[in-house]
C-alpha cells in the first residue's frame, strides 16, 4: 500500500497514479514580465534573474538541463551546471570523452533550460558551442575543490562500469598518483563548452496558461527582442 500526500491511498496498481496525472495543476501567480522590464541585454537579463533566484533560496539556481543531439539526431538530456555567463555565452564543464562532447564535436549545436520552479521562470538558451580556451579552463580547474579534480580524473564518463567498486577503486589510484602533488593538473581529456546563443527565451509564468515569453533573437543588425504566444 501507498499512501500519497493528499492521503489517498493506493493499491500499487500504477493505474492508480496515471489516474491522478491529467488532474494535476499549479496556478501560476508568480508575476508578470513586460517587455519594459527586461535590461538591455540577455547576459543582465540573465544574470538578473539568477541573482534572483538565488536571494530566494532557489536550490542551484546555475543548474540548467542541457539538451543535445548524436550523428543520428537521437537526443539526450542531462542536467548541468553553468559556470560562466558574459556577452559571449553560457559556459559549463565536462569531461570531453563523454557522451555529451561527442554530440557537441559532431552536431556544434546545444541548447539548455534554467528551470527556476519556485519562481515560476525557466530561461531557454539555444545556439553553437565552441570549446573554452584552456587558460580559462584552468583558471575555474584551480577554484574546483581537491575532490572534485580527482574525481575528474578518476571517471570514465558516460563509459559502462562493472560495479560502483570500480569507480571507488579509480579514485583511489588516483588519490595516490596525486598524493604529493598540492597544485593538480587539468586532466587532458577535461575542459569547458561554451554555447553561443542564437536565441535567449525567457519565461514567466501567467494565470491560465497566458504565460510570458519573450526571447531575444540574434541577427544581422544586433539583438532584437520578440514575444512569443505561450
């Protein structure tokens, strides 16, 4: 037996659960966005609402899904973390043998979703990528905490593993390779990718699913920004 937080109880039968689906609502309260209210360019537009989202707590406001495509155009979702944001672009790390730096050397195309739930706002990103210089990448490798270096080290990303031991048992070598080395090196298969937008959606959420969205378009002549019908 299941017991659901409205206090329902269920069988198991999944049936039970899909039944609940299509009658699940959130009223969207949360505000309004005006053409008026957006700063001159995306990067302050975005940097605006992330400050604002994390003044209210918003847990990993600077997390984004990120969205990609193989050779074959079969698509992949992950979620990610956004680590730089200027004029150029928005910028997160990863290991390049992974899955997703294989779609991005193949496709050079990437978007990504800042999902902020509690605020009722997601922010849409869509454009090229380009990978981050490396004295960039070092510089945001050395503010990286020692774990988090060898574990870079230690991962195969997005390669199969017999068993979670395996990755234990990586990082162990790992930790005693680098054991008497205080600065560690940027591992050569590690760096950053960067998205140059083409397109920045931001969305606020509305009553009666009116919601708002108005994106800033790149084009011949600079930025222009255009609503869009939700």
């Amino acid at each position: 037996m299941t017991e659901f937080g409205n206090g329902a109880v269920s069988s198991g039968d999944s049936v039970d659960v899909a039944v609940r689906l299509p009658a699940m609502r959130v009223a969207y309260n949360g505000g309004s966005l005006n053409e008026s209210d957006l700063a001159p360019t995306w990067p302050e537009q975005l940097q605006s609402w992330l400050d604002e989202a994390l003044a209210h707590g918003v847990a990993e406001p600077n997390a984004m899904v990120l969205a990609t495509a193989d050779a074959d155009g079969l698509p992949s979702s992950r979620t990610v973390l956004c680590k730089g944001l200027d004029e150029r672009g928005i910028v997160f790390y990863t290991n390049y043998t992974s899955a997703k730096s294989h779609d991005l050397t193949v496709t050079r195309y990437a978007s990504a979703t800042f999902p902020w739930y509690p605020l009722q706002r997601q922010v849409h990103v869509r454009g090229e990528v380009e990978k981050v210089n490396p004295a960039e990448t070092a510089e945001y490798w050395a503010s990286r905490p020692r774990g988090s270096q060898l574990g870079a080290w230690a991962s195969p990303q997005s390669q199969f593993v017999d068993g979670r031991h395996d990755l234990d048992n990586a990082l162990k070598a790992i930790e005693r390779r680098f054991r008497d080395v205080e600065q560690i090196p940027v591992p050569p298969h590690w760096g950053g990718w960067r998205i140059r937008p083409e397109v920045v959606e931001f969305w606020q959420g509305r009553q009666d699913r009116l919601h708002d969205r108005l994106r800033y378009v790149r084009t011949e002549d600079g930025w222009r920004v255009r609503r869009v019908a939700p």
